[in-house]
C-alpha cells in the first residue's frame, strides 16, 4: 500500500509542468517579437562561425548583413521570449563542433529553437 502511495506521488510529481512551461521565474508570458529574435539570432550565428571559423553558405548567409530576415513566424506559432531566450543561450553555449552542426549542410535547427515543428501529414 505505502509503495502504491509512494508511486502514485512520484508519477505526478513527474507529470507536473516544469517552472519555465508556464511562464514561470516571476516572468509574465510575452509574445516573442520576430524581427528582435531574428536579428539577435543572425547576428550571433555570424559571430559565432566567426569565433569557430566556419566557411558554410549558412554562416555566410548569417553574416551578409544585405540578406533580409524573417519578418514573422509561421502560421500559428507563437513563441514566448522566455522560448527566444533558451534558444539563444543555446546557441551562446554551444561548442564549436555542435554549431558546425547547426550551421552545416543542411543545416540544423537544435530543439531549443524549434518552437514550431512542421507536422508530420
């Protein structure tokens, strides 16, 4: 009986929303802006490669300051800033082998910043 109470605690603390699922941390939900999120983004994959020397059309891309970027996120998706703020700590983070990856052929979109997978048909 003790081991089913002790079991039946444990499984839902395990299913309970981690603090940063619900906008946790004393942090409002906030839509996150595209345009600041892109550029932040771009500009640190440019530096990025820069510091790691990657050569790849994606690094290329990322620091040609001419090419336009996004100007919103797909069809219903809506990220949170707390979600553009994992990714780019992420992305700050990285090694330089794991944002070769990220930024080779193709390229690579690591899950911290994959708030709005395609499904699957």
């Amino acid at each position: 009986m003790v081991f089913r109470l002790g079991f039946a605690a444990l499984a839902l603390f395990c299913l309970a929303p981690t603090p940063g699922d619900i906008g946790g941390c004393a942090q409002t939900a906030r839509d996150l802006d595209p345009d600041v999120f892109f550029n932040s983004k771009r500009s640190l994959e440019c530096r990025r490669c820069r510091e790691c020397s990657l050569r790849t059309p994606a690094c290329e891309l990322a620091c040609d300051e001419a090419a336009a970027v996004p100007a919103e996120f797909p069809d219903g998706c809506y990220p949170l800033v707390h979600d553009g703020t994992v990714c780019l700590r992420k992305l700050t983070q990285s090694s330089c082998e794991d944002h070769a990856k990220v930024m080779g052929e193709p390229p690579r979109v690591p899950s911290e910043c994959n708030f709005c997978p395609e499904l699957e048909p």
